[in-house]
C-alpha cells in the first residue's frame, strides 16, 4: 500500500524560510502553507513563496501566520459535514 506513496523532505535549501514547522494548512485554491519561525511559505507544488515582515506588508512579525491562511484546513477524513 505505502509504496504507491512518495515522501519528500523539504528543507531550507529548497526553500522554506526555515526547518522547524509549526503549522502547516492548506488554502481552497490548492496551495499548501507551512509556518515557520521565519515567517510563512506558501508551496504551488513546484517552488515556495516566503511571506514575513521584509517580504510581505501588512505581516508584523514572522509569527502572525493567521494572515496568511483563509481558514483552518482538516486532515483529510475529517471535513466538516
């Protein structure tokens, strides 16, 4: 079953703004998005966008990842009905 599966490692090198994940959702419009300590990232399935207070006005701090997120995503399984 887990070989039909591929798992990939992304790092600073391919672009995070930095290793530690603190949350990760995904948007309505099939972006995925990770909060780091260095701000947020928003990932098109090719490269990732960095988003925090030198990139991106109206982000105060590298924290306020709410900015960035429409709602909350839910691990698959488990939308609201």
């Amino acid at each position: 079953m887990f070989g039909r599966y591929q798992q990939v490692n992304w790092q600073e090198r391919d672009g995070l703004p930095q290793n530690t994940v603190l949350a990760v959702a995904t948007t309505r419009d099939g972006y995925l998005w990770v909060g780091t300590y260095e701000g947020a990232a928003r990932f098109d399935g090719v490269r990732f966008t960095l988003f925090n207070p030198s990139t991106t006005t109206g982000i105060r701090f590298n924290l306020d990842f709410n900015t960035a997120f429409e709602r909350p995503a839910r691990p698959h399984g488990m939308e609201s009905k």
